[in-house]
C-alpha cells in the first residue's frame, strides 16, 4: 500500500463534563483534553471506532 495514509482531524466539540467515563477515557485516548481542541489522526479502524463512541462530542474532518 501507498506511504499516503489518509488522515482524520478530530476535534473536540463539546465538554466531557457528565458522560460517561469511558466517553472522557475515549478522548483522552484520541488525544483530547478541552473543547476546540483538534488533533490529526491515521484513518484507521481503531480511529474510527473511538470517534463513533463520541460522535456527539466530536466533529471529523477528512485531510486528503
């Protein structure tokens, strides 16, 4: 496979104040720590798979 793998910016919308523990473990995980903050991830399934435990609290944008 190509050395170009695309990439996810993932950004924190909302507060974690009140979810669920392993939602807050999920962005700490991602690599969010406060609202507005935005990280760039692999496009894995793994990735994936942490965004869909908090869709509510993140917003996903595709780098090309």
């Amino acid at each position: 496979r190509g050395s170009e793998m695309a990439q996810l910016k993932v950004t924190q919308t909302r507060s974690a104040i009140g979810t669920k523990p392993n939602q807050r473990q999920t962005l700490r995980s991602l690599g969010l720590k406060r609202i507005n903050d935005s990280v760039v991830q692999e496009d894995r399934p793994e990735i994936r798979g942490m965004v869909a435990t908090v869709p509510h609290l993140v917003t996903v944008e595709e780098l090309s």
